[in-house]
C-alpha cells in the first residue's frame, strides 16, 4: 500500500467502525432498563467478568463504574474457576462479557455464579448462546462483521462491548446524580484532580501579601513589588482594596514621568483590578486571567485583602501551561 492508500485504509476503517457501533444503539430496549434497575437495587458489588480482548475491555468497565461511584471488580473467568470466585459475594451482581458467550471458560463459570443466585448481566453477540440463556438479562453487542480484513481479530465487537459499559455507567450517574463534586472525590489525584478540588486559597502564599497604602512613596512601592517578588502590590485605604501597581505600572511611570520622587502610590496605581474570591476554583481563577490577560489576581476573604494568585502558582499545580 503507497502512503494515500494507507490513509485512506485508516479512515474507512473509522467509518466502518463508527457504523457498526451505531447500529448497536438499536439493542438497547427494555433489557437495558432491567439491567440498569439490577445494579441500582443491589447492595454488593459489580463484578465484570469476560476472557481474552473481552476481559481488556471489562477491566476498562470496572474502571469506569468505580470513577463514577459503582463499585466495581474486575474477575477474570480463567481464574475465576481456578479460585478466584471467592471474590463474589452473594449481593454481587455480575457482568459477563464475551462476543460468542460459548467459550469453554464461560460454560464452566456461568453454573457457579447461578448456584450462588447472583443476578447476571450478559454483554454477547449471540443471543442463543450458552450465556445468554442462562443470564437474568441479554445486552446484545451484535455486530455484523469485524474491521480486521480476515474478519478474526476482534475490532468492532469489542468496541461494540465498551460502548455498552460506558452507556451503563453513564446512565447511572444520571440516575444518582453524581456531579462534579462526586466526582473529584475519586480523583484527588493528578490534573484531573486539582481541577476539579483546587482553590484559589490553596495557592496563595501567605507569607508573601503585598500591600501599600495610598500615600506611600514610590520608593516603597518599589520595595514592596521587589521583596515580596510577585510583580505587583495592592493599594489599600483603611483595609480597602483601591488599586493595584504592577511591574507594568512603575515602567510606565517612568517613561511618563521626568520626576518621580513626588509620586505617591495612589498616583500610580491602577484601580478596578481583577478580585476572586479565595473559595473560589483554581480553574476560575484561570478563566478570569486568561479572559483580561493577566498574570495576576488580587484575592479576598470576606472580603477583605487575602493576598495575590499569581499564574505561576498555577503553573506549577498543572492547572495551566
């Protein structure tokens, strides 16, 4: 194959891809609904189970169910029969994977799961199988042929499974309404984390509040701005925030002015600065910076002077780059 054919090889199989996982939309019906009210009512967990690429995607399942509040476990059905289905336990409902639901793995499993009266969810492609008929409910993840040219490597039928477990997760959370807050809870950790958990109070130094008073010199506004190395300083008037001098400010201030020892800081400052709350989002606070293009922001706590959030301060968290 030259380059171009390559690339177009690339897209068709997205196309094809994307038309067969379309098509499963029309499976789901009332067995969906049965499916989702089982692992609402039950008081265990949801144990995935499924052999091969089936139980790729079933660890893929359980992770999804878990940051999104079902608890859930991933149980190979290899191992399963081997000592593992001492994980289960009676409340558990299970979720079997596997596109032809007759593999040797799943006959064998399938009759201690029932003798234990869990209740079992079946993800398959063949609705006939030994699976499907002896689960409480059928998820059908049909699929007419897979991507792979010799229509053996499973491509579109495990996609087929994927999207079904996402559709159940994603329909729980609907139904719980887990919101964003939930939802950080189980991901304290990485960007994704601090995003979602991150204040404005959790990066500003507190050690380092710049502050001037509206008749100070310029002089030491100067060594206000340096000590406290934040390239700005807030101007009060009786613990009121009235303006601001950055860095900015004092170069302007000196390319406008022959003479400068005069000057005090309510002649240089800059009024109606940017002000968040410190309660408020770290990603807020970005948004706020990004939309006035600044680097910094003057913080309040009931509404008075808290300190400065630099970018810098977010830089470093990972909330911004």
């Amino acid at each position: 194959m030259d380059k171009k054919s390559i690339i177009e090889f690339g897209k068709e199989v997205i196309k094809l891809q994307s038309e067969s996982i379309n098509n499963i939309s029309k499976y789901i019906d009332k067995n969906f609904e049965k499916a989702i009210q089982i692992i609402l009512k039950s008081t265990g967990r949801v144990v995935v189970t499924g052999i091969g690429k089936s139980a790729i995607i079933a660890n893929k399942i359980v992770a999804t169910l878990n940051s999104t509040g079902t608890p859930s476990i991933f149980m190979h059905a290899a191992d399963a029969i081997h000592g593992d289905l001492g994980i289960i336990k009676s409340d558990d409902v299970i979720i079997c994977i596997s596109k032809s639901g007759n593999t040797p793995e799943i006959k064998e499993l399938v009759p201690f799961i029932k003798m234990n009266n869990n209740q079992l969810i079946a993800i398959t492609g063949d609705k006939s199988s030994f699976l499907a008929k002896n689960s409480s409910v059928i998820l059908n993840s049909f699929v007419e042929v897979e991507v792979c040219p010799n229509n053996l490597a499973p491509t579109n039928s495990t996609t087929a499974q994927l999207v079904i477990g996402d559709a159940i997760a994603v329909t729980l959370v609907k139904i719980k309404g887990f919101t964003k807050n939930d939802f950080a809870k189980f991901h304290p950790g990485g960007n994704l984390g601090k995003k979602l958990l991150l204040k404005v109070k959790d990066l500003v130094e507190s050690s380092l509040i710049p502050s001037n008073k509206t008749n100070d010199s310029i002089n030491e506004v100067i060594i206000e701005i340096s000590e406290k190395m934040l390239g700005i300083t807030a101007v009060l008037n009786d613990e009121k925030i009235v303006g601001v001098i950055t860095d900015g400010d004092l170069r302007r201030t000196l390319l406008n002015h022959k003479e400068i020892k005069n000057l005090t800081a309510q002649d240089i400052m800059s009024v109606n600065p940017q002000i968040i709350d410190h309660e408020s989002l770290a990603v807020e606070a970005l948004e706020l910076m990004k939309k006035h293009k600044i680097s910094q922001l003057v913080t309040t706590k009931n509404d008075k002077y808290h300190g400065i959030l630099h970018i810098q301060s977010l830089i470093k968290e990972g909330i911004a780059s």
